[in-house]
C-alpha cells in the first residue's frame, strides 16, 4: 500500500469514560497529545486484591461490557448497570449498584487524581498510556472471521475509538505491521499512538 494511501472511510467515532465498560458513540472527537479527551480515564476493579477489568481473560468480568458510561456536565463520569438508572462515578451509590450487577464487590476509580474533582481515594493502574487510540478496520475484522469462522467477530466487543470501513481487503497490521502514521481527519496519528 502507498504510504498515502486511503485507510478507509470512518463510520463510527467512540470513547469510553471507562476502560472495558461500554462508551459512547460520539459525533466527533478531540485527538489530544496523549489520546482522546475523555478516553479511558477510568477502571473498575475487584476491591478484594485492586485486580482492574479484563473482560477478554477473566469470566468473572464477562458481564461489564453492558455496563453503560458517559461524561455528563462538567466531564463527571456517569455509569448504568442494565435496567439501572444513570449514577456518579466514583463514589458509594455507584460500587454499590456495580458490585450487585456483577455479584462480587467492585468499585470505579480513576487513573489520575484530576480525572475526578473532589476524589481521595486510590486510584487505579492505567492500561492505555502505550497506544491510546484503538482503530479498527471491516478488513480486519473480515480477517479475524476467516482466522476463526465459528467465531463472532462484533466490532462492540473491541471497544475501537475509530471503525472504518476499508478500502483494501487488506487488514490493518497497525503499528507492528507497518510503522507508519495513519492521518485521520485533520490529525495525523503516529504509529505507536494506536493499537
């Protein structure tokens, strides 16, 4: 592929207040120098040993993906368990209605102190800091179906800031495959900035 060729047409733009909790579609989104405003800023952990979400390697996190988030006024993260109605994060109310949806005791913390105003309890250990934009491509997926046709291949369950649909069939090899940047918008990502 030319080094300036197209990638694909963006279809879907998302954030995810939360790490491994569902996002929120956005119509647009600010690309900062060290990812998107209001990206990740948060985890949810096991409050009896601080172990952070990993819905892809652990079943007891299986269920938090339908855990909902959003930033309402002011940038305060906003979360809701299915059938539940939207409360603030962290806090009380909120690990309470989260511990109960996932049977076992949890709680939303920030990764840095200024993600939420007023919080003094721990935070926890950012996961996203090595490549915080994930993009992902129909080729890719195309590929991940082919690699394991019994497989579900749901563009949901890879949580992508950026889905696109491909000009190529080629999937996209990100930065291990190709090293290069990838221009989206106005904004040229460089190649360790995705995954």
């Amino acid at each position: 592929m030319r080094e300036d060729a197209a990638l694909g047409t963006v279809t879907q733009l998302w954030r995810y207040p939360a790490s491994s909790l569902a996002g929120e579609r956005r119509d647009t989104i600010l690309v900062g120098p060290v990812g998107i405003e209001g990206d990740r800023l948060f985890g949810l952990v096991d409050v009896s040993d601080n172990e952070i979400a990993r819905p892809d390697r652990d079943a007891k996190w299986h269920k938090v993906p339908r855990i909902r988030t959003r930033l309402g006024r002011d940038s305060e993260l906003e979360i809701a368990v299915p059938d539940g109605d939207w409360l603030a994060a962290p806090g009380a109310e909120c690990d309470r209605a989260v511990s109960a949806y996932l049977g076992f005791g949890a709680s939303i913390r920030p990764f840095r102190g200024e993600s939420a105003a007023g919080y003094a309890g721990p935070l926890t250990a950012e996961r996203y800091r090595k490549a915080p934009i994930h993009l992902l491509t129909t080729a890719s997926l195309a590929r991940l179906k082919a690699l394991h046709p019994e497989g579900a291949a749901d563009p949901r369950r890879f949580r992508p800031n950026i889905a696109t649909i491909s000009a190529s069939t080629a999937p996209s090899t990100g930065p291990a495959g190709s090293g290069s940047a990838r221009r989206c918008g106005s904004s040229d990502l460089p190649a360790q900035a995705y995954r």
